[in-house]
C-alpha cells in the first residue's frame, strides 16, 4: 500500500464548518482515492476528529481535497503524531 515510502500516522481534529456538510463521506473517498487509511468521526463539539495512516503526501492530499469540498471549511487544525498501526488496512467512518 505504501511501497516503501515512510508513513506516518496523526490524530487530526478539525474545527470550522465541518458538520453536516459532507465532511466525513468526502475524507473517506479521498482517503480510499490516495491509499490512506484510519478513521474519522463527528465530536460533540461540533468538531470532527481523524485519524490517518500515509505518508505525509498522502496525508496532505487528504487535507488538500478536504479544503476543496463543496460547504467546507477548515478554521483550523490541531495535529498530533501517533505510533502508527501496522495492522490497519481501510479507512472508515466511526460512530460514537
């Protein structure tokens, strides 16, 4: 999936207008389109949180095509490194 390429996993939290207007169906099909895998899910702050497993090129597709979205928009981000997750194969939309 990688080939070889150095991959790295974040936990990303994003804050704006990034409820109810596709957020989570779009950063899985572009997670699935540039080969990243993990997570996302809806936070009750009105927030939504992502984990993602790539490189960082990968990563920033993802963010990038994110950005693009039709209703979007990303105020900011918080970012944080993780231990990446050898096991994990997909990305998915997580539910509370």
């Amino acid at each position: 999936m990688f080939k070889g390429r150095e991959v790295i996993r974040q936990y990303i939290r994003f804050y704006g207008w990034v409820q109810a207007v596709g957020f989570r169906w779009r950063a899985m099909q572009a997670a699935e389109h540039y080969g990243a895998t993990g997570w996302v899910r809806n936070e009750y702050d009105d927030s939504v949180s992502m984990e993602i497993q790539g490189t960082q090129k990968q990563i920033d597709d993802v963010i990038a095509a994110l950005e693009r979205g039709r209703y979007i928009r990303i105020d900011r981000m918080e970012v944080k490194s993780l231990t990446v997750d050898p096991e994990e194969r997909g990305f998915r939309v997580k539910y509370h």
